[in-house]
C-alpha cells in the first residue's frame, strides 16, 4: 500500500490495526489502552545550532536547544516515551571538525536519548575516534549488522535492545549501510558488513519468537528508497518478517506522514524518516490494547522551529 492509499483509507495521521477497527479517540480514551510515544531522528550531521537568518530555505531552523524543550514538553505531557536516533549523528559543521563528536553526543545523553545506530558519516574521525566518543554517550549503540569483532569497537555496540513498558517488551533492533565505497577502509579497518535483511530478519524473529516482544522497531540507515535494486527502507519493509516499525535516515527524506508497507506476511509495516539536520522530530505515538489484538498508530512529525513549515516531499 503507498502513502496516497495509507492516507484514503485510514485518514492523515492515524492507523488502525490488529483484529477490528475502531476510531482513534474512542481508543486512545479507553482505560484498557496504553500509549507509546516514540520520537526520532537521524542525520543531525553535528547542527547544534539552528540554520542562520540569512535568507536561506532552511534559515531558523533546527538547532540542539529547540529540541531539547520539545522533547522535555512531550515527556511532561506523556507518559511512556522512547527516543532514537538512526545515525550520521557526526560530521556538518565546525562542532565535530572541533570536538571529534563530544558535544554531539553529550548533548544527546543530556537530552535523553534511549538508543541509536551508527550512519557512514559516524566512521569520519575513524573508527578509533568513534571508539573515543563513546564515553560521552549514556545510551546505547545498537548495530545488527556490523561485525566489529577484529575492530576497537568489539563489544561495544548491542544487536538489539528491549525496552519494557508497564506490561509491553519493546524490541529495537538496527542495520547500517555498506561501507565499501562510500568509506575509507582506512577509516572502518575490519568492520565486516553483514547482509541487513538477513539479519533483520533474523534478529526481528528473535525478539518477536523468543524474547515475546509485543513491538520490534528497527532503526536504520539503509536510505529510504532507491531508483535501483539496492537495499533501502521500503525494500527491508517488503521483504521483512516481524518488524512493526523502520526508523530511516542517509537519504535525508522529510515525511508528512509514514509508508504503509505490506511484508512478507501480508502485515503492515510503517516506514518513517525525519529529514536532516535537526530540521525536523519524528513522532509516532502507539496505541495497544491490554489483550494485545488491537493497536492504533498515529504519526505526526514536527518541525523544529519557532515557525510553521510546510514539507516538501
């Protein structure tokens, strides 16, 4: 199903699924529902601060402050929220020329990231200087398809992570990009790329068939859609298993609302991106009923700015 369709069917912003379908206030009101809200990033590319007023398209946008407060707003007015990042957290501007991605993650862990994965850009100091940062972030870095078993970075990362939520296991998994050819070797050493379908596929039927996760994200930074056969987003999407969410980011794509995909199981997948830069916050904010046969999703990604912006898609 694409966007258009997604949007006909359910109405902007809201999806209905599980065994029965029901209005979205009347089951978001339901004492017998609990409410996830998931925000996200990717592709921050070290912008602390907002774009300059200098006429520019993306003047006054962004900025590291903004949306720390958003954040903090949201988390004063929910109850169960989860923050992700899905990489290229490093390289844009003089910060991470300065700093090597201290600031960057400091300020990430400040503002209370739960987990992220590792985009290309992240390798640009080396895979030592990443090693270096990694005291500066208090969340985890999740990767399920790299092996950096001969590499500094051995035992550093996790290949998956479970969040618990009152009575929910929210499983989060994450596949990078193939280094070759878009990094130095130099600079990733003896990182191994292993296939990401494979092993999101594997890693999702693990959560989902032995951990029992009501709920399996997968952060990644694949790209969002390509014009050939590589592997992106809606690729993983169509041909997964047991992943209820993808996460994206290197392609830097803005979305008014979610991809609707359907998987290898006939079951809905929600492709989500949030641009570039800080530019923009994802939001989604689920919806499961206690006996776990129904779910409401309802996606609204906001810009982080002082103004109003339309997206351009």
């Amino acid at each position: 199903m694409n966007r258009r369709n997604f949007l006909q069917q359910f109405g902007t912003g809201t999806l209905l699924a599980g065994a029965g379908a029901f209005p979205l206030q009347a089951f978001a009101a339901n004492p017998e529902v609990l409410k996830l809200t998931i925000l996200h990033t990717n592709d921050v590319h070290s912008r602390i601060e907002p774009f300059p007023m200098d006429g520019s398209r993306n003047q006054g946008l962004g900025g590291a402050a903004r949306r720390a407060a958003l954040i903090q707003k949201i988390r004063e007015q929910e109850q169960h929220v989860l923050l992700f990042d899905s990489g290229d957290i490093f390289q844009g501007t003089p910060y991470f020329n300065f700093y090597g991605g201290e600031l960057e993650l400091k300020l990430m862990s400040q503002m209370g990231y739960d987990a992220a994965t590792i985009g290309n850009h992240d390798f640009d100091a080396g895979i030592d200087g990443l090693y270096k940062q990694l005291p500066n972030a208090n969340f985890p870095l999740i990767s399920s398809n790299y092996d950096f078993s001969n590499t500094i970075m051995n035992g550093k990362t996790l290949p998956y992570k479970i969040f618990k939520i009152e009575h929910l296991k929210i499983g989060v998994l994450a596949v990078g990009i193939e280094l070759e050819g878009l990094v130095p070797k130099a600079l990733y050493k003896e990182t191994q790329y292993l296939d990401p379908l494979a092993n999101a596929n594997r890693v999702a039927a693990q959560l989902k068939n032995d951990e029992k996760c009501d709920y399996v994200i997968c952060l990644s930074h694949l790209g969002y859609k390509y014009s050939d056969s590589k592997i992106s987003d809606i690729v993983l999407a169509q041909n997964s298993r047991n992943i209820d969410l993808i996460l994206g980011g290197h392609t830097h794509t803005f979305m008014d609302q979610p991809d609707l995909i359907s998987n290898q199981d006939s079951a809905p997948v929600l492709v989500n991106q949030a641009g570039w830069a800080g530019i923009m916050l994802g939001r989604l904010d689920i919806f499961f009923e206690r006996n776990r046969k129904n779910r409401c999703e309802s996606c609204q990604n906001i810009f982080v700015s002082t103004r109003a912006r339309k997206v351009n898609n």
